[in-house]
C-alpha cells in the first residue's frame, strides 16, 4: 500500500511507471551496446594498423617465390619450407609483423597476428 501511496502523491498512475521503466532500461541497454560496439570498433582498427603486408615483401624476406617449397598454418603459425635458407632474411619477416621466427631445419616457423593475409601472399593468393 505504501508504494501505491507514493505514486498517487507524484501524480504518476501505476500504467505510468509500467511503461516509464521498460523505457528507461531500453535506452540504457542501447547505450551500453553502443559503448560495446565502440570499443571493439577501436580495437580492430588498433589491429589493422599494426601490420600491413605487401606481397612482394614477404615473399622476398623468404628468399623469393622461386625459394619456397610449401606453405601450411596452424592456428598463427606459419610453416613455410625452403630451398635455400641462406637466402631467408630473419629480421625482415620480423619488421613485416612476425612475432617470432624459428628455424627447423630447412623450414622457417613464424607466428603472425593476420596469418590468413601472409599466408595468402606466400601461396599465391590462394
């Protein structure tokens, strides 16, 4: 009784706070979501200019087209083999993004944050 005596004292009817309440929680929730959309937004677009791969580039710091055997990926890691390792350039494939850079033999290991980009660009485009 005490809440119905609140309202009639605000001049407020009960369908008036029935419908006032949905209102205020929608505009809240599409703030919230707008806020949400934002910062992910933002993220992407920190992600997008933290690397840009050009294809001949990459395909250079490996040693050229004509040096690669194969390519395969797993999750960001790139497995690229090689003819000749005396003519993959380390330091480049790291300028060009790569986190790190191991070598196994006559295969080169890197990980990469837009793996799909330099793996397209060393298996030409596919």
């Amino acid at each position: 009784m005490r809440i119905n005596l609140l309202l009639i004292e605000n001049n407020i009817p009960v369908w008036g706070w029935i419908l006032i309440v949905p209102v205020c929680l929608i505009v809240i929730l599409a703030i919230v979501a707008f806020i949400i959309r934002l910062t992910k937004t933002i993220k992407l677009n920190r992600k997008g200019k933290k690397l840009v791969v050009v294809n001949e580039d990459i395909l250079l710091a490996y040693g050229g087209a004509s040096n690669i055997e194969s390519v395969s990926k797993e999750m960001t890691r790139l497995t690229v083999a090689v003819n000749d390792l005396d003519k993959v350039n380390p330091e480049a494939i790291k300028e060009l993004g790569a986190k790190n850079v191991l070598i196994v033999g006559n295969q080169v290991k890197s990980t990469f944050d837009n793996i799909d980009n330099v793996y397209a660009s060393l298996n030409g485009g596919k």
